[in-house]
C-alpha cells in the first residue's frame, strides 16, 4: 500500500494480559476503535508501544494482527529502534514479508551517531528496502538530531519520504517547507504542540492520546484543515491537560489509564515498567476523570474529509 504520510496516525499502545502474553483481543477493540474514528495510518512499535520490550517474535504478530485487523483500509507502520544497521535491516525485511506499508525509523539506540554515521545508517536501511520510510526526529529524547543538511542528503533515497518532528521547535516546520517544500511530509510527534504544528503546515499527526481519545484527535485535525480555527481550539483547550500525560517519563503507564477509562484498554505494562500507585495514580486519575466530566461535543468532523 503506498502510503499518504498526512492526517492522525496513533502511535498505539501493546496491549498485555496480566499474565504478561499479548492480548491481542484487546489490541484489536482499540484498533478498530481507531478505525472507527478515522485515523489515517497505525504505527507499532513506538515507546508507548514498549517495543525495547517486546521479543521480535512478538513484534512480527502484532504487525500481522494489525494487516489482518485493517484490511488494507489503512497503512501499518512498524517502528526499527535497533543497535545495529544489520538488525535494522533484517527488521525491515520482516516488516515487509508481515505486510507492514511503512518503517518509522530512530537513529541508531544506544551508540551516539554523528552526522555521518547517522546519514550512513537511514540510507543504508532504506536502499535495503522498497517500504516508505518516516524519519522520527527527537533529539530531547534520543540525543540526535537529524539536522536540515543531514534531510538534504538523506532524500536522493525516494522511499525517505517524511518525518516524524519532535524537536520541539516550531519554526523547524516552517524551515522545512521553505527548502524542501512537500518532499518531505511533517507530522508533528509531540502531542502539546500538534494543533500549532498543523496551523503551521504540519502534514499531520503521530499522536499519543489518541489512543484513548481518538475521535477528538481526529476531529481536532479535521477541523484544523478545513479552517475551522475556532473549534479545533475550543477541542485541543478541553484536550491540553490529557495531552500533557504524554510528555512525561511515565506516557505508557498514564496513557494506559486513560485507555482504561475510555473502554479500549487496559493498564498492563511489561516490566520493569510498572502500574501506577498512590500519589502519582491519583494525580493521573483526577485528570483524566476531569476530562471525561467535561468531554466536549464533537461536530460531523467526519463530513469534513470528504470536502
């Protein structure tokens, strides 16, 4: 499936059951819960989707769910988070044989590439593989940034066709646009910052919350692109305080709850992650319990993508 790198694409969680196997019933309620919402794309493998715990056995079934569940309605994008250049290029290849549409890809883990080495390393995996790939660009987190010069050099590769923006800059988007125009497809990676990155020409969404919420973060990219400034605000003002459980060391577990709280999830984690207690539970539940009293009315938003 070729793949249109814009609209919402749920970076979705692993569902477990609390005897640590995968629970792919569940994993298919959020899912189609996505679906149902209009979400453009489905990406796995990312943190919230704990994949530096997840065994590569595990991995390859939850991309072959994913294919199963959508039937070729939307994309499945698989995140590579590997050490090597040879382990990135073997996930690939499986990625493809599961019947993955697209690689989201982080520079090499662990070893702190330089420019060169980081450049070497995409274009090795992409010239290895026919699947589009993502850039996912965060260097707060992961200690590399994927500078304009580096993206210059990194599209004589066709299949590098996007990037998932976390550098927690805005006029980043504005930068890429001016020299690269539309060779290069933005969606925003950081929830707190999504709505203003698609006011700024972000193509789109790899979106957190959306995992408990997906209607009202299609709806807020819905509304954005059809100009309707005002209601995409007045949604994303309600969502800001649920949105900002996503950029916390402790994403998975919050998101988790709040999937808990909607009916498409549950709290189950893999450890050494664990389920949140006490002061800090109580906090995350008095948020999302806030959010859910207040939940706003959405419009047609699904009328919009037809215009």
């Amino acid at each position: 499936m070729k793949i249109n790198w814009k609209g919402v694409m749920p970076a979705v969680t692993t569902k477990f059951t609390e005897d640590d196997q995968l629970d792919l019933v569940l994993f298919e309620t959020n899912i189609r819960a996505q679906m149902d919402a209009g979400v453009h794309g489905i990406i796995l493998g990312g943190t919230l989707g704990e994949a530096s715990t997840l065994e590569d056995d595990e991995k390859r079934i939850l991309v072959r769910k994913a294919v199963e569940i959508v039937d070729g309605s939307i994309p499945i994008v698989i995140n590579i988070a590997e050490q090597t250049t040879k382990n990135a290029i073997q996930v690939a290849q499986k990625a493809l044989e599961d019947g993955a549409s697209g690689l989201m890809m982080l520079p090499p883990m662990r070893y702190k590439a330089d420019d060169r080495e980081t450049v070497v390393y995409f274009k090795t995996v992409a010239d290895s593989t026919s699947l589009p790939i993502m850039i996912y660009n965060n260097p707060v987190d992961y200690g590399i940034e994927v500078t304009l010069d580096m993206f210059e050099e990194l599209i004589v590769c066709e299949n590098i066709q996007a990037v998932k923006e976390s550098t927690r800059d805005l006029s980043n988007i504005t930068r890429m646009k001016n020299r690269f125009g539309d060779r290069i497809q933005i969606l925003s990676g950081v929830d707190t910052l999504a709505l203003e990155s698609l006011l700024m020409g972000a193509d789109g969404w790899v979106a957190g919350l959306v995992c408990a919420f997906p209607k009202e973060t299609v709806a807020i990219y819905e509304l954005a692109k059809a100009g309707r400034t005002k209601e995409a605000i007045a949604i994303y003002r309600w969502f800001l305080p649920l949105l900002e459980l996503d950029i916390n060391t402790k994403l998975v577990q919050n998101i988790k709850l709040a999937e808990v709280a909607t009916g498409i999830g549950s709290e189950h984690v893999r450890a050494p992650r664990l389920p949140l207690i006490g002061e800090e539970r109580a906090n995350v539940l008095q948020i999302i319990e806030s959010g859910l009293k207040s939940r706003p009315t959405l419009p047609a938003y699904k009328e919009l993508q037809m215009n």
